[in-house]
C-alpha cells in the first residue's frame, strides 16, 4: 500500500529538510545570534548608574518596600560623593526604573519643562492610577487656583481661617482643665479638614459629615490601596489589585462627594445667574468654578468641579495633618519646648492685638524654625521631586538621562547629611531660627561662639548661604524638599503653613499638651516606602488652661 499523496509529500520534504538540516539550523542560528547580538551589545542607557541595595530585583524591591527606603538612599548618596557619576539607580515599588540624582543638579532639574520632566506621570504611577485611578490630571488646574486666588489672599483670609481653627478646636479637644488621654490623630484630621473646609467651600458645607467623610477618608483609603498594591510584586497587580476592598471603594467614594457637592454648584450658578444682587461665596470652590471658566473658555461640568474639589482635598487634608501630628507629638516629648514657643506666639499676638495677622504669623519666628526642624528630622518622603522623564536629557556633567525613568531627588539623605546640616542626627528646634539670626549665614560674623544655645555651626560657601536662605518653613531649595522644587513645588505651603502655626498657636496659648503618663521618648514615625508618617494610633494628654 502506498502512502497518501501529501503524507508521501511531507516525507519527501521531511527528507530534504534532514539533507539540508546543516544550512536550515546554522541559518537560523545565525539569526538567533543576530537578535541575541543586537540585544546584548545595545549600549544599556543605564549602565553608567549603580544600583544600590543586595540581590535580585524582587529582592531589592522587598527591602524597600519593608520600611528599609532610608538605608537605601543613604547608601546611594554617599557612593555619590567620590564618583563621576551624577545618580544612582534604586528598586523602589514602582514598576519603572528610579534614577536618582545628585542634588547639586536639583537647580537644571528644576528649570527644565514638563515636556521633559512630568509631574503629572509621576504622580500617575505613584498613585496607581492603573488600578486607582486617581489621575495627576485630577487636580490639573488647582496649582493655578491656588497661586493666582489662594495665596494672594491669605492676608484677608487669615481671620476666617483662624476662627475656623479656634471653634474646630474647642469642638474637637478636651475642653476641661483636668489632663485627658486620647488618640490625637482623628481629632486633629478633623480639625485640620474643618480649617481648610472654611476657606475650601465655606462655612456652611465645612462642618458637613459629608464634606469631613470625603475630605478625611477618600485620602486615607487612596492611599491605603496604593500601600496594599506596592506591596505586591508588580506582576500580581494587574491580577489582584482590582479585587482590593479599600480599591473597590474609590470609585464609591469619588460618587458620594459628587452626590454632595453637584447640588451645591448647581444651586450656586442658579443664583448667580438668577439674582442681579447676587453676592458669590469668597471660597475655593468659587474661585475654581470661575478660575477653570477663564481657564478653558466655558464653565467646567458640575461633576468636573466637584473631582477638582477631592483633589484639592486630597493634596492638602492629609499633608497638613501628618505634619501638625508630627509637630504636636515632638512637642509633647519636649516640655521644656513649651515656654519658649508660648513666648514666641505671645509676643508676636500681642503687636496685632491678639488677630492672626500676616505679620503675626510671620513674627512666629521660633515656632516656624520648630516645625521646619521637623520637616527635616521627620521628613514624610524619603525622596522629592519625582518626575517621570519623557524625553532624554543631558545633565552638566554630561551623564545622559534616558527617556522612561522616573528620577528623584534623595531628600532624606541631603536632611541628614552633615555638610548641609551640623550635627543632622540632633533635633535642634532652633536650628533654623539661629540661621535666620546669623545675618552672615552660618559661622558668619553673628556666629556667637561664647554661647553654645546661639553658636550655629560653620559652614561654607554657597552651601552655608543656601541653607540659610532657604531657613522658612516655606522656603523650597536643593537644601529644602519637603515640597518639592521648581514649577510643580507645592502651591498649597503658604496656606498649610498659616494653618499649621494657628493651630499650634492655639494650642500653646490655651492647651497644656504631654505625652502619656510614664512615657518621655518622643513616638517612632512608621515607615513603609518611601514615606515616614507618625503612629496614628498614640495617645496624648491635654488639658485646657485657664484664659491667659
Ligand atoms: C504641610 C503640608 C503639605 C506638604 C508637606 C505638601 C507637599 C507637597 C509636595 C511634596 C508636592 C510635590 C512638589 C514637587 O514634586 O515638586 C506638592 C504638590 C502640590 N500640593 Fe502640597 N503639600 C502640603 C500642603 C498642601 C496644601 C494645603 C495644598 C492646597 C491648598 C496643596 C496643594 C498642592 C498641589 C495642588 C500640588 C501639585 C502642584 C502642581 O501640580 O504643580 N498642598 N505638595
């Protein structure tokens, strides 16, 4: 019997190929090769960058993500010292590449554009946006708000917002004169998102449980989802993260603050156009409204403005909590802090005849250099200004950044480094106050040798006259990245900083504040990441003082 037509095809063919196999397989090997050549001897954009930390990627990544960041960046900065290389490379919880950079480029970094250098792509990937969807476009006209209607009107807004602050406070802490125990965070979440509420949507909406719910919480379950997704390895993600309750819920929370907020906008426009007499609301949801309308040429959509409004929330709700908590919980561990600073806030009250003025706040000079200290010793991020890098660029060096990256400036290292800051591993709450004393910057004429609270250390050159005049809480600078840097720095630091110094400010004058009973060291920060933020769950004491 004979086979088939094509099976007798196919072993003729089968025959020749085993003939031919020598050609067939060194051709294809050739081509193997090839590829495996191309790839291998493609010059590796990042080559010219060390990684830091041990082992394989997934390795590298754990001991990131385990609250081990610090060491991280600490190790890297210091290789940076003695090399020719301008950054180093770390495995953080991103899936992207981290290049991270010498700050002395921090001043080229800053002036390049977003076409370069994006904010918003960061932010994206930071926040998960994938699986999140928390967009960096979210708040994409809020800086504008912020720096042409906000901060220009803090002068006029500080009464508003310090009565806000004065009755959210006696709302919120223990109003009697014997010491009470409790959990500090809460509170002071609620005392900060009814301060910025006031001057945020005004002060009919500002003690609203809804307004609280979506300004407090949306932010806290945002980033608990992001916590939750670093923590996985990155190819579990796009499998796991969407089944993530605190994930799930987002998209609910996002459609409760419209529920709230739609009708507000919707019956504040109907006025407006309605009633000739009409006086619009002095807030930032009107600037806003009226801000994105010039901004695009027609009024936002309702559900627009509400999301601008989260955002808003977002950026500033949490940042300001975490920073006064940090504040407060130093101070408790300080007592002998406590005259001073109340000396410090008294004197500056008693020139504006006890208002919140501009001057006031900016006499508070003590106070100011205390909560920059703590910027600095508990600074939230380990790093600043992340930014995802869209086209490739030369530094001065002439190190080449590659497209694709995500650099960062390493500020916890540049907190911690001796040459920028003497003696970095002390909390001096005055360390910046001496700064801003020595007219000729540190170890300059004002130096006061004979008396060591005054002596401010010596340093030198353009470092030691940086630091000094970037010695303001608010002041940003290669030295000073608690906001950030250059175009993206924070818009909201003016306003956070007026609230911050009220609130502490109402507290020194009517509140005596201390740790619990039997406890004296000054609370662990938790760490995870990138970020360092005060134990939410501690116990403070208080008591209310008689008027002084
Ligand atoms: C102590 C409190 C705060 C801290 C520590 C903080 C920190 C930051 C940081 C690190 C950035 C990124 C800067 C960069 O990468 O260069 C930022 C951006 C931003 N912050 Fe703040 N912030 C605070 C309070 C606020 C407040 C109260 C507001 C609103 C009133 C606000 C609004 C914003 C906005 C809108 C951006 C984005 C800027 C842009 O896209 O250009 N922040 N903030």
């Amino acid at each position: 019997m004979h086979p088939p037509e094509s099976a007798s095809q196919a072993v003729t063919l089968a025959q020749e190929l085993v003939e031919r196999w020598p050609y067939a397989a060194s051709a294809t090997a050739a081509i193997v090769a090839g590829l495996l050549a191309q790839y291998l001897l493609k010059p590796d954009p990042l080559a010219g960058f060390p990684i830091v930390g041990k082992g394989s990627v997934h390795k590298r990544r754990k001991y990131f993500v385990s609250g081990r960041a610090r060491e991280l960046y600490f190790e890297g900065y210091r290789q940076l010292y003695n090399a020719t290389n301008a950054a180093f490379r770390i495995t953080t919880s991103r899936e992207t590449e981290v290049v991270v950079i010498d700050p002395k480029y921090a001043k080229e970094l800053a002036k390049l554009p977003d076409n370069f250098l994006s904010f918003n792509k960061a932010v994206e990937e930071t926040m998960q946006e994938k699986f999140t969807h928390v967009s960096g476009n979210g708040g994409a006209y809020l800086p504008h708000t912020i720096k042409a209607n906000l901060t220009p009107a803090l002068g006029r807004l500080n009464p508003v917002l310090a009565k806000e602050v004065r009755e959210s406070m006696e709302l919120e802490l223990p109003q009697t004169s014997e010491w009470t125990e409790f959990i500090l965070s809460p509170k002071l979440y609620r005392i900060v998102a009814m301060a910025s509420g006031r001057i945020f949507i005004g002060a009919e909406l500002c003690r609203q449980e809804e307004y609280l719910d979506a300004a407090i919480n949306y932010t806290i379950e945002v980033m608990t989802a992001v916590f939750l997704i670093q923590m996985m390895p990155t190819w579990l993600r796009p499998i796991l993260a969407p089944w993530i309750p605190h994930v799930r819920k987002l998209e609910k929370q996002r459609q409760r603050a419209k529920d709230f907020l739609v009708p507000i906008i919707t019956a504040r426009r109907k006025a407006a156009a309605e009633d000739p007499n009409y006086q619009p609301p002095d807030d930032m949801l009107q600037w806003m409204d009226d801000d994105l309308t010039k901004q695009q040429g027609k009024r936002p959509t309702v559900e627009d403005l509400a999301i601008q409004q989260l955002g808003i929330s977002f950026a500033a709700i949490h940042t300001t909590t975490m920073t006064v908590t940090n504040v407060i919980y130093t101070l408790a561990s300080m007592p002998e802090l406590v005259p001073v600073l109340r000396e410090d806030v008294r004197q500056a009250l008693e020139e504006t005849d006890g208002e919140f003025t501009s001057l006031a706040l900016q006499n508070m000079k003590k106070l100011d250099s205390f909560m920059k200290e703590n910027l600095r010793f508990y600074s939230m991020s380990a790093s600043s200004f992340q930014r995802k890098v869209l086209q490739p660029f030369q530094l001065s060096n002439g190190q080449v950044i590659p497209a694709g990256v995500i650099i960062e400036l390493p500020s916890c290292a540049v907190n911690a480094d001796a040459s920028v800051f003497p003696d970095p591993e002390k909390f001096d709450p005055m360390r910046y106050y001496k700064l801003r004393q020595s007219k000729e910057g540190p170890g300059g004429d004002e130096a006061d040798e004979a008396d060591p609270d005054k002596k401010v250390a010596k340093l030198s050159g353009a470092k030691a006259a940086e630091v000094t005049a970037s010695s303001q809480f608010v002041s940003v600078s290669p030295s000073s990245l608690t906001f950030g840097l250059g175009r993206h720095a924070c818009p909201g630091r003016f306003f956070a900083a007026n609230e911050i110094k009220m609130i502490m400010s109402v507290m020194l004058m009517h509140y005596d504040i201390a740790l619990p009973e039997g406890e004296t060291a000054r609370f662990p920060n938790l760490t995870f990441g990138h970020t360092s933020a005060p134990d939410p769950k501690r116990l403070v004491r208080m008591r209310k003082l008689a008027d002084m």
